[in-house]
C-alpha cells in the first residue's frame, strides 16, 4: 500500500490543476507585489506626492486592513459556496476598488 505521495506522484498534475496554480499563483504574486511597492515606493512616493507621514501610513493601514477583512469575508464565503464561486467574486472586487482607487482624486 502506498502513502499519499507516492499516490499523487503516480496521479501527477491535470489540467484543472495548472489552471488553479496559475490562477493562485497570480493572486500571490499581485498580494507580493503590493506589499513591496508599498515598503520601496512609499518613502518617494511621499516625496513626490507632498503627503504627510500619516496618509502614508493611513493608504498602507487600509490595504492591509482589507487584505484582513478580504480574508475572512471570502474565506467564509468559500466554505459556504465553493472556492470558485468566492475566488470570482473576490476578482470583481478586486478590480473594482482598484479601478475605483486609481479614480480618486485625494488619498482620503
């Protein structure tokens, strides 16, 4: 008899598998991407933007704030309705608020 790993190693990856890693994989990468623009960007782009030590902490606190509530919101979502249905609806959300971000005219 077989352990787990040696099952999954004789099964390999299918197709619905790839698609989920690239899809997640994406995901990560954006939350990654975020965080270190947020820790090499911020101090110039206080410079460059002529805005206070609080607004920049404030614009980083309410990212990361919404990752928080992102997480459980759409976790708990995920146990109710399936992962795909929750990972779809966190997408439209996603790029609205950023749409809807790249909009605003002031930090506030």
């Amino acid at each position: 008899m077989d352990n787990i790993d040696d099952t999954l190693t004789k099964i390999g990856l299918g197709k619905f598998n790839l698609i989920i890693l690239l899809i997640l994989g994406n995901q990560y990468g954006i939350s990654y991407m975020q965080i270190l623009i947020y820790i090499l960007l911020g101090p110039n782009l206080r410079c460059l933007w002529k805005i206070s030590d609080f607004e920049l902490i404030a614009i980083t606190t309410g990212s990361f704030a919404g990752l928080m509530i992102g997480s459980l919101v759409f976790g708990t979502l995920s146990d109710y309705y399936g992962r795909k249905t929750s990972l779809m609806l966190s997408d439209v959300v996603f790029i609205y608020s950023t749409i809807m971000s790249v909009m605003s005219p002031t930090t506030y």
